[in-house]
C-alpha cells in the first residue's frame, strides 16, 4: 500500500475508533438513552443501579443534581447520603427496602434536597409473607442536627410504612403501631452547635409510620451549646394510618428552652386520615394527629378526620373508642403555639369524638365562627 | 493505487460518511434530540403528535423487575416543551404516573374531557385549551371518583396548570360522584392552577347517593380565576361535601362572573381571597348577597360562603358583603357548617387567648 493510502486508512481507522465510541452516546428510539441511566450534573452517567446512586452523588464536588430514571425500584441496602449542595431528582423512582433491612434511607445534608420520588419500606404485603425489619429510630428521610443545616428540600414525595400488625402472628390486636418515622429532624444531647433551620417540606404522603414526621431535640442542659430545630416550613401534606401524625419533642430538663429549642416552624395545609381497625389487624388508629412539646409553632388548616376512630376487639363488632383515649392535638406544655384551624371529625358513618388538648397555658386556639370581628387600636389579651 | 485499495477506501470513506451522519444524532445543540420527542422514563420515545402522549403513558405499564408497572415506582411523560398537541381522546394520566407537560399547549379535538387523573398520578406544568371546540361543555381536568382515591392511597398532584376556554364554556377542575356506584371519591391537591372564561371554574359536584360515596379533604393553593362565570362551586346534594381547603385564590371578575364561591357543604375553609371587580356589572348582581338560608334541594337559591378560618378580603366595590351569622354545627340537621370569619385588625396588635366571636 502507498503510504498517502496508508496515511488515509489511519486517519479512518483513528475516525472510525473515535465515532464508535461517540456513537454510545447518541440518541435513538431504543431505550439505551440519558433517561435510563443515573446521571448527574456534571455530565456523567452511570448504570442504573442502587449503588451507584452514591457513586453519582459523589461525583458531585461543589453541589448539583443527581437523577434517577423513574418507573424504577431500586432496592437499597445502605442509607444514600446526599451531600451538601445536591438535590436528589428521583424522577419518580421508588426505594425499597430488602427483607431484614432495617436502615435510614436518606440523609439529607445542609442545603441539600430530595424530591419527585417514592420511599416505600413497607416490605412485601402479601398475607403472610415476612415483612420488613424497618423500625423506629430508622427513617425514610433524615435529618442530623449536627450537620448544621440552614436549608434543604423535601418536595413531591410519598412515603409508605407498613403496620405493626402485618408482622404480628396474632392479628387480633388494637391500636397497630406504625413503624418507623417518616421524616425524622434530630439533634442530640451533646456540646456542639447544632441546627435543622430552614427546610421546606411540602406535598408529602405520610402512611403507615410510627411518627410520620418527628422533630426530636434531645438537647439537655449541660454545656453552653445549643440545638435548634427552628423555622422550617411544612406545607400541603396529607397522612393516612400514622400512630402519631406529627410529634415535636424536646428534652423537658432544658426549661430555658434555649438549649433544645423547637420553635418557630409553621405547619400548613394537612389532612389526617386515621386507619381502619379490622379483624385481621390492619392499619394504625390514629393516637394523636399532633403531639406537641415545641413553642412558637404554628399551624393552619388542619384537618383531622375520623378521629374518634372505630377499633375492633377479638373480632367483634366495632365499638367506638373511649373518649379519653382518642385525641386529635395535644400541646403537652406552656409553649405558645397557635393553631389556627378548624377541625372536623364528620362522617356519617364515624363520628369524630377528636379533642384538642391544651396542657400548657399559653397556648392560641384562634378559632371565630360566625362572627364579624373588628378590633380597632386594642391590644387584646385573654380568652 | 490498486483496486483492493480503492475498495478498501471507498468502503472506509462510506463509513465516515454514515458516521458523521450519525454524529448529527449525538446530543447536541442541535434540534434533533430528546426534548423535541415524547419521552417516558423507560427510554422511549416517540414523535411529538397528540395520538402518543397516551401511547407513551400506557408504555409504562411494564411489570417486569426493576419495573413494577402500574401502582409501582412512579414514571413520567415528557412533552416537548413549546409545541401544541391536539389529541383524539380523553388523556388517562394512569396510576402514579406523572405527565411532565413541561410548558407544551394540549387541545382537544372534540367535546370530551381533556385529562383524566388516576391513583397517585401527577400532571404538571402546561396549558389545557378548549378554547377551539365551540360545543365543550365537559372538563378540562377530571379524576376518576371509581378508583376511590381514599386516603390510603397516593393522592393525586396537579401543578402551575394553565386552563383556558372561551365563552364560559365548560368546567376547568371538576370533581363529581354521580350514579349508584359504591365507593367514590377523589382527593388530591392543586396548586397553582389558572382558570380562563369556563363556565365552572372548579366544580365539585356530589350527586350519587350510593354507599361510600363523597368529595372530602381536596387542597387547593395558589387558585387564579379570570372571567369563569360560577368560579368554585362546592354542591351536594346529599351529604357530604367536606372539609375542602381552598388558600391564596384570586379571582378577576368579568361582567359574566356570578359567584366567587358558591358552597352548600360543611367544614370546608376558605383562607384569604380576593377578587377584583366584583360589581363590575353595575351592583345588579344579585349572587353577591348571601344568605342564612339553607340551600334548598333543586335549583340552588341561595348562596352563602362558609369558612372555619376565612380571611377575606374584596377589592372593586363600593358596598360591603352581608354575611349572616351561622351556627358552627346544626344540631336540628346533624351538620357542621361552613364558617367564615371575616377579621380586620387596623392599628392593633392581637396577641395570645382565644377569640371566641357569637353564633
């Protein structure tokens, strides 16, 4: 061969190299294509599978997007830690949880977020199949103080848990707990600054939970540190078979409240939906749709319905719950918050025998029914 | 150069150039790739006609590990972004899947209605018009009440949805149980949703009488209205119509607006409303008196606005609204009502206690 031909099928031959594996890369009507494998912001991508989510995640220096192609289960067996900066695009996709996996699913670092997704740890629900080993203090969501958060996302999300009573061998049983926590804010009893400030969490699905969101600060006195879970945002969220919808609690040895502070964070927009009690076991009664310790919260638009909720005992006839034992919101101290709220307990098959539950003395209930108020240069006090 | 060599080179030059041919279909700048097709999240996609919006919906009812179908992870839909799709047939959003409208326009090509939502299912961000089909009088935006959307199940999510018609034509969200069917309801959340000149704007329509049938615990945020003649209207015609959220709504009166919220049902809540112009019809407009009377069966006659928690404010007008005092719950009938509180604080503070206002 002369050497220009030579040279020519070289240059081809390095072309053709070249193109082939630019080829991998182009689009075209099979399902070999960005929208199936994980990838992230900076371009790259990675087979879609449950351990390279973190690989992705990772990749990430300085912040950005990881997304997973949705339609998708993947089954995860460590918690994916979403780093600082990174927004978790679940495009959909769904997290399960192996037989005997009982982990933390996600943990959400400062400015991070997760969104557009399913984390379902309710296991396999086939009668008498063996159930998921995932238990309270795991989460489907959670949050560390000690990362020192001033804001993250949790947005678009359902969360499934299962009932206790699934795993039960005897399912004549009352009051199924749920398992587990939904979304779970933590701060610790320790010397060191902490903050879960600024989250927004909205258009959330809460099922099945032991607590499907718990604020916990377990802040003592010790140390001149403080703990705050202050000023998040909670917005559009519906709960369905949750033992406790929503439970704030701090650490009662901190009177100042400055130590474990919860405060200052506003709940809006919420449906609670008790479970059904049934002779085989079923779901979660509801014990309180909101079980406060915090200050300074607020909430709007709550409503709890069926609270009053029927239960069944050794395969009778339902009988209603005793009213003392059904509540729908308990503020369990001298905290300040407001709840604004009208609460609705109707049905015309259940009646609603919800209580709201001040055992604190400065707590608001603004509530004005039919009424035309005006107050004009007043500060007004009382009740 | 031999003839092996010119074969050799010919065969290598057609190669580059199908290469090069093919390199056109790399991602990049330019027009032809993924977001000019309709894709799903298995990785398919299809041109960009209204036919195969459902085409690509119903494609990912793959059951098949790591996929579960229908009921399983959620998959989308992505239309391209700045295009008009005319479609044949009702849209079905199926079980938790989520149409990503991402900006595109959908029409109807005849009287039926445009999205139909299931269990779980989303649809976000574009623009329905009906606007062209001079005969509509169905819904731009359904749910289908038999999947008994209770709950338990995932709720349905509609988002920054732009719904238009013309000559008040139509129903934009409408929510209805209807017939002897047991086991109806629909609950979901809409936010930021537009309404343009429908008859109804959002409707939620309770008629069937049969068991487990009623429309509770829907959310409504950020609601805009513009020139809909009945804008929301919540009616039952047996209970029970209930415990609705509607917050931050907005509502642009034209002279063919009615009512801003017309609502027979009981503990459902109504925080901060405004609505622009509402005498612009010269003050005639008679749907704007709301009464103590309780709505009769048939023909609705009176209207009233009921709020557990209402704040409220109307801009446009010279006169005030009359609202009657109403008892929070009706013993005589067994209902709770609506309640309303109508609250201006001017150069106060309000702080701590309860308020307790009279029945």
């Amino acid at each position: 061969m002369k050497k220009i031909t030579l040279i020519a099928s070289v240059i081809a031959l390095v072309l053709l190299v070249y193109l082939i594996g630019s080829v991998t890369r182009s689009i075209s009507s099979i399902h070999d294509n960005k929208l199936t494998f994980i990838r992230n912001s900076k371009g790259n991508y990675w087979e879609a599978n449950s351990t390279n989510i973190q690989l992705a995640i990772d990749d990430l220096d300085s912040g950005g997007t990881v997304w997973l192609p949705g339609a998708r289960i993947f089954e995860i067996t460590q918690t994916i830690i979403v780093n600082e900066g990174i927004m978790l695009d679940m495009g959909g996709a769904s997290f399960k949880l192996p037989e005997e996996t009982n982990i933390r699913v996600v943990e959400l670092k400062n400015k991070a977020g997760i969104r557009n997704g399913d984390i379902d740890v309710a296991g396999h629900r086939t009668w008498h199949d063996s159930y998921t080993a995932f238990l309270e203090p795991n989460s489907c969501i959670f949050l560390n103080a000690n990362s020192y958060i001033e804001s993250a996302t949790i947005e678009n999300m359902y969360l499934d848990s299962i009932g206790l009573g699934y795993n039960e061998p005897d399912y004549y049983d009352d009051y199924h707990s749920g398992r587990g926590y939904g979304i779970h804010f933590y701060a610790g009893d320790q010397d060191t600054p902490q903050r879960i400030s600024g989250v927004t969490v909205r258009d959330v699905y809460f099922r099945s939970f032991k607590h499907a969101i718990f604020l916990q600060n377990e802040r003592g006195n010790s140390g001149s540190e403080e703990a705050h879970i202050d000023g998040n945002t909670f917005d559009y969220l519906f709960f369905h078979a949750n033992e406790v919808g929503i439970n704030m609690s701090r650490n009662p040895e901190d009177t100042s409240r400055q130590k474990s502070s919860l405060s200052g964070n506003v709940f809006n927009m919420m449906q609670f939906q008790s479970g059904w009690g049934s002779w085989w076991g079923g779901e979660e009664i509801a014990h309180q749709y909101i079980l406060i310790s915090g200050y300074n919260n607020i909430f709007t638009n709550v409503m709890g319905w069926d609270a009053g909720h029927l239960r069944v005992s050794n395969g009778e006839a339902c009988i209603d719950v005793p009213e003392e034992e059904c509540v729908e919101v308990i503020f369990t101290e001298d905290s300040k918050n407001t709840f604004i709220s009208g609460r609705c307990g109707i049905s015309d098959w259940y009646w609603g025998t919800g209580k709201y539950i001040d055992e604190g003395t400065n707590n608001t209930r603004f509530s004005v029914s039919s009424a035309r108020l005006y107050i004009e240069n007043v500060t007004k006090h009382g009740t | 150069m031999n003839k092996k060599e010119i074969i050799a080179s010919v065969f290598l030059f057609v190669l580059v150039v199908y290469l090069i041919g093919s390199i056109t279909r790399v991602i990049s700048a330019s027009n032809d790739n993924m977001d000019t097709f309709i894709c799903n999240s298995l990785g398919n996609c299809c041109d960009p006609e209204g036919a195969n919006i459902q085409a690509a919906i119903d494609d990912l009812n793959v059951s098949a590990p790591p996929h579960a179908g229908y009921g399983g992870a959620h998959g989308t839909v992505w239309l391209p972004a700045n295009t008009v799709l005319s479609i044949p047939d009702t849209l079905i959003i199926e079980n938790h899947v989520t149409l990503d409208m991402q900006g595109a326009t959908i029409i109807p090509q005849g009287n039926f209605d445009v999205v139909e939502l299931r269990i779980g299912s989303q649809l976000k961000d574009g623009t329905i018009d009906v606007s062209p089909v001079t005969t509509f009088n169905r819904a731009a935006i359904t749910l289908r009440e038999t999947d008994y959307m209770f709950l338990s199940k995932h709720t349905p999510r509609i988002f920054n949805m732009h719904l238009v018609s013309e000559n008040l034509r139509g129903k934009g969200i409408y929510l209805h149980t209807e017939g002897t069917t047991a086991y109806q309801t629909i609950i979901a959340h809409f936010h930021n949703i537009k309404t343009r000149e429908f008859e109804y704007g959002v409707l939620i329509n309770h008629t069937s009488t049969a068991d487990a049938t009623y429309l509770n615990a829907n959310m409504f945020s950020n609601i805009e209205g513009h020139g809909d003649k009945y804008f929301i209207t919540l009616y039952e015609s047996n209970p029970e119509v209930a415990g609705h959220y509607f917050q931050i709504v907005q509502c642009y009166c034209s002279s063919d607006t009615e009512y801003i919220v017309w609502a027979n049902g009981q503990g459902n809540t109504f925080d901060t409303f405004v609505a622009y112009d509402w005498d612009n019809n010269g003050g005639t407009r008679a749907s704007y008196n709301f009464s103590s009377e309780e709505i009769t069966s048939g023909t609705p006659t009176y209207h009233f606005f009921g709020s557990d928690q209402c704040y409220l404010s109307i801009r446009g007008g010279e006169e005030d609204i009359d609202f009657a005092p109403w008892a929070l719950y009706d013993s005589g009938n067994d209902r709770y009502r609506n309640r309303f509180t109508l609250l201006e604080l001017k150069n106060s503070n309000l702080t701590l206690g309860q308020i307790k206002g009279t029945d």
